[in-house]
C-alpha cells in the first residue's frame, strides 16, 4: 500500500495526498516505506559504491525529537530538505558527512581511513558526491510514494544546526538506513518528517 493511501502529509499537500486518513500510528507505515526504499536503493546508489551495487538495509524507524536527531547526526553531515512540488511539507535526508569522505578517500585510492578529525564543512567533492545519492534517493521516494511532481532539494547545509528543519522539541518520524560497501564502515543515512504530518 502506498503511503499515499496511508494519508502522509494530507494536510499539507491535497495535490498529493487526496484522502486522509482514520486517526492512527501511521510510524509502522512509514517503517514499510523505508523497507521499500531500502530493498530497491542498491542499484540507485551504485555509483558511490564505485559501480558496483551497495547493500542497503534500514536499521530502524522512530520517533526523535529535533535535539535527538541533531545529536545522532552531529556536527558534519549532507543536510538535504526535500519538498514535494509546492507543498510546505518538508522530508530531511541527512547521509554521514565521515562516510562520504572515507568513500572519496578509496575512490582516490586511499583505505578510506581518514581519522577522527572531520573538517568544518564538506569540500566540494564530497558535496558533488552527495548531491547524486541526494538526487537516486529523491527519485525513488517520489516513484514510491506515487507523486507525479518530483521531490526537489529546497535547502542544503552540512551543518543540521544552520539547516534547523525543525523546531528544537519538535517530534520527528526517523528512518535510519545503512549503506554497506565491500570492506567500508556502512555510511548512515536518516530521512526525517514531522510526526503531525504522518497523521500520529
């Protein structure tokens, strides 16, 4: 059932989503989203695993608040707000700003081992890098989701602090991915919306 049907973001988006939903936890809906997302993201996501397809698995779905999130995706990540055509809604994807450097580090033939110490922001390449998995990802939400307007990056920071998508206690809906290539640390992942706007 697509999340359509489960009335995602009704409120927000009529074009969309043009029937709400029965009061209910629609977070277990959202969770059979990401399991969706998560089996066909593989060969969407092949470039960053040097052609080859990663393995992608979603390690959990929950609720955060907007501290929590920031918290778990710390001080350097590819912040991305998406928006689906004109709606006010917004779906953050956040991918380990870490992981896309080591990525860049074996793509230059390094060992992808690039310490502790993590720059201020993200050099250019690794933001290139990351707009592609920005630009797979979005494009398979919206064919799972059933829009027949396209998810566009309205915003993009590596800082989630400057980005602030959501008020500080502000209760989220969270899926966790993790992204596995042959003998790397698996890069994480997050796709973040406001719970209210999941019907809970």
């Amino acid at each position: 059932r697509s999340l359509k049907a489960a009335g995602y973001a009704a409120s927000h988006c009529d074009a969309l989503f043009r029937q709400r939903a029965e009061p209910a936890d629609l977070l277990p809906e959202f969770g059979r989203l990401g399991d969706r997302l998560a089996r066909q993201l593989g060969p969407v996501l092949a470039s960053f695993g040097g052609g080859k397809a990663p393995e992608v698995r979603m390690a959990g779905v929950e609720r955060n608040s907007s501290a929590e999130l920031a918290e778990a995706i710390g001080p350097l990540a590819a912040n991305c707000l998406l928006a689906i055509g004109g709606s006010k809604a917004r779906i953050l994807l956040s991918i380990d700003g870490g992981a896309l450097l080591a990525q860049l580090d074996r793509a230059f033939g390094g060992t992808g081992d690039i310490g502790n110490k993590l720059p201020a922001a993200l050099p250019l390449s690794a933001d290139l890098l990351a707009q592609r998995v920005e630009q797979g990802v979005s494009d398979l939400l919206g064919e799972l989701i059933g829009t027949s307007e396209a998810l566009e990056a309205v915003e993009r920071d590596g800082s989630f602090a400057t980005l602030a998508p959501f008020r500080k206690n502000e209760t989220l809906a969270v899926l966790t991915f993790e992204v596995s290539t042959d003998g790397a640390k698996p890069m994480t992942m997050r796709l973040a919306a406001k719970a209210d706007s999941l019907g809970a």
